[in-house]
C-alpha cells in the first residue's frame, strides 16, 4: 500500500477548499468549474462522505455583477462586491448540486467568530446537524461583508484549515490554479519539482513557497503551507492540487499521485487546536529555564514559581503565550489568574499564592490541559515565519 493510500483508507469526513483562480475567469465565474466541482463533490457525498466546502469566488462575482473593472482595493468595497457575489455564488452551487439531489447549506465564519467558544463550538453543532440530515453540502466563506482586519482568517486557506478542526475532519483538499507545492517557482525556474509527499512541513519548505498572488485570489503557496500545518495539528492531512484536473477529487481519494500531499499528524484534540490557532493571545508570560524543561521536556503546568515577568493586561481565562528568556515561544495557554494576580505571585511558591492574594484559585497558572506546547519553539499557527 502506497503511503498515500494507507492514509487514506480511512478517510470519511472531508474539507474542500476552492479557489477564486479555479472558478473566475477573465473576471466572471465560470459555469464549466461549477459543473465539474459540483458533479464531484455529489459523488463522493454519494459515496459515504461527509463534505464541507469552503468556497471563495463571492468578492470576484460581486465584482462582475456590480460591473467593476479592477479587483476592488478598499475594504468597503470588498465588502459591497462581497455582499453582492454571495447570493450569486450560492445561486450557481445550489442549481447545479439540485441536478445530483443535493441541497447547499451556506455558513458565513468570521475569526472573531471561532475565538469565541461558545460560538465556536455552535457553529460545529451546525456542521455536525448538516451531515446528521444527510443530502446536504455546507457552502462556507468568510463573512467578508462584516469582517475587517483584526478579524479575518486572512484568506480562505487559513479558513479551511479552521473548519477542518472544526468538524474534526480526516483530510483537507485544496484546489488551486497550480498542480502541487514545488521547491522553486515552476512559472520562473526551469526545473523546478513538485513534491509529490511531505511528510513534516519544515521551515525550508516555508522558504521556498511562492507568495506571488492570482489576479482574482489573495492566497499564496504560503497560506497553503500554512494551512497544512494547522491542519495536521488536527491529524488530518492535506492534498494541494489543480482544480482544473479531471475528476481531479475522485483520483485523489483513490491515491493517484496527484498534487503534494501533507501527512496529518497524531491531533492535539479540538480545544487544544482552539486555543493553538483560533484564540488570540492578550500577552505574554516569560520563564526560566527551569519551567521551561518542566513544560516541554516533562508535560507539566505552568507554576508561578517558574515566572519571571509578566507582559500586558489579560483577564482570567484568556490566552497568552509562555516564553523563554530571549523571546522563544514556548507554548500557549489559558491563565487561571489576571496579569495583575501573576504580577504579584511571580517567582513565588504555589504554597504562598493565598498568602500573598488573599485566595486562591488553582496552583497551576497554565494547567497542562490548557496550555498546547508550540512545536519547535515557533509559533505553530502564525502567519510570520
């Protein structure tokens, strides 16, 4: 068994994330795109699947049909094209997918929207209702008509990535104009080679992604690889591929050596995932060596005793990040206790907390179910590398 398929084998629940490149052209969408896509992802539901798709396209629609010339620029009119190319986009998915018996479902996701818990985990009860009923596909974009900078994904690569922990899917499909990840440019370098399996993303893959940006899309390879990432942190794994390939979805879950395909990873459980990559952190906690091998090399809580500084202002329950002496992060997590409270008890013993406060909530500042490890000391799910 190839090691494709051996990942594969077991695949049931499946994001498909599709791009602008792959349905517009020369600023219009394409009715051909929408009749491939829709007659495939009708056979894999049919065929036992549970498929979430997350669909760019509205901001590209909403430019054809409000007649503008040029990619619009400011947010306010991203918005307003945003407004007017969802129900198009919406229209042409809904009429095709009724051909195969199907219904679409459309869900609109700010990131605001999945740091907030309870509505993160609201919005995965939809999910889960959706495939529940069975014959209907989730059609999922960015709310780009509300959404302003401090909470969009950035674009739907990040976005898939979310919905794939989400519903805790098993695999991640992302359809672009580019057939795979390659070491260098293809359109600039002779040469140039796809890779066919990647195992762990590393920070040279990273560098040699292509950040150059479609004419109708914002995602570079880098959000792609990026998505990957947080996506294996799921334990799904990812396949990006050419959308204009033939039954390009059907080939991959046989195990065609199509695209570049990303193993998943063991999975860090949903509300790890949650805190790693969908809550913003309000501050930072600095800490001696001495917690920091507690915490990476023994898998133990954040005591006070290992703290050396305290950065910001954040409340009881909000996410910081854990940092070495010289800036390293170490991980992420939720803190039982305010900046001001830690302020105080730095460096003390868990023995002299009540003493020192006047109460008491936990020993831990970081309880080790709350707090995720960030691999390598990078941030796992940042857009900086």
């Amino acid at each position: 068994m190839s090691d494709r398929k051996k990942h594969l084998k077991d695949v049931r629940r499946i994001v498909v994330k599709v791009g602008s490149q792959v349905l517009a052209r020369e600023g219009a969408l394409s009715p051909e795109s929408f009749d491939a896509l829709s007659a495939q992802l009708s056979a894999l539901i049919k065929a036992g699947h549970q498929v979430a798709l997350v669909s760019s396209g509205a901001i590209a629609a909403g430019r054809f049909e409000l007649g503008l010339k040029e990619r619009p620029r400011t947010i306010p009119l991203k918005q307003a094209s945003a407004a007017a190319g969802q129900a198009v986009v919406m229209r042409e998915y809904s009429k095709r997918l009724a051909d195969h018996s199907l219904k679409v479902a459309q869900i609109l996701l700010t990131a605001d929207d999945l740091k907030n818990r309870r509505r993160f985990l609201n919005a995965r009860n939809t999910l889960l209702t959706l495939f529940e009923l069975g014959g209907v596909l989730p059609v999922i974009n960015e709310n780009d008509t509300v959404a302003v900078e401090e909470i969009k994904f950035g674009d739907n690569d990040r976005l898939s990535a979310h919905v794939t922990n989400l519903i805790g899917a098993d695999l991640l499909v992302i359809l672009s104009d580019i057939d795979g990840f390659y070491d260098a440019d293809p359109n600039r370098v002779e040469g140039a080679r796809r890779y066919e399996f990647i195992d762990q993303l590393t920070q040279v893959h990273f560098r040699q992604a292509d950040t150059t940006k479609s004419d109708v899309g914002i995602g570079g390879m880098v959000s792609k690889l990026e998505a990957a990432r947080m996506a294996a942190l799921s334990g799904a794994a990812t396949v990006i591929a050419c959308g204009f390939e033939s039954d390009v979805l059907g080939r991959i879950l046989a195990g065609e050596n199509i695209g570049t395909f990303f193993a998943g990873g063991e999975g860090i459980g949903l509300r790890k995932h949650w805190i790693a990559c969908s809550v913003e952190p309000t501050g930072d906690i600095i800490v001696d060596e001495g917690a920091v091998k507690a915490l990476t090399g023994n898998g133990g809580s954040l005591l006070p005793s290992g703290i050396i500084e305290v950065l910001g202002d954040f409340g009881v329950g909000e996410a910081v990040r854990v940092k070495a002496v010289g800036g390293a992060e170490i991980a992420r997590g939720l803190v039982t206790y305010t900046s001001d409270d830690l302020r105080e008890i730095a460096g003390h013993k868990t023995g002299e907390i009540e003493e020192i406060l006047g109460y008491k909530y936990y020993d831990e500042v970081i309880h080790r179910d709350d707090m995720v490890i960030t691999k390598g000391h990078q941030p796992v799910c940042d857009e900086d590398h």
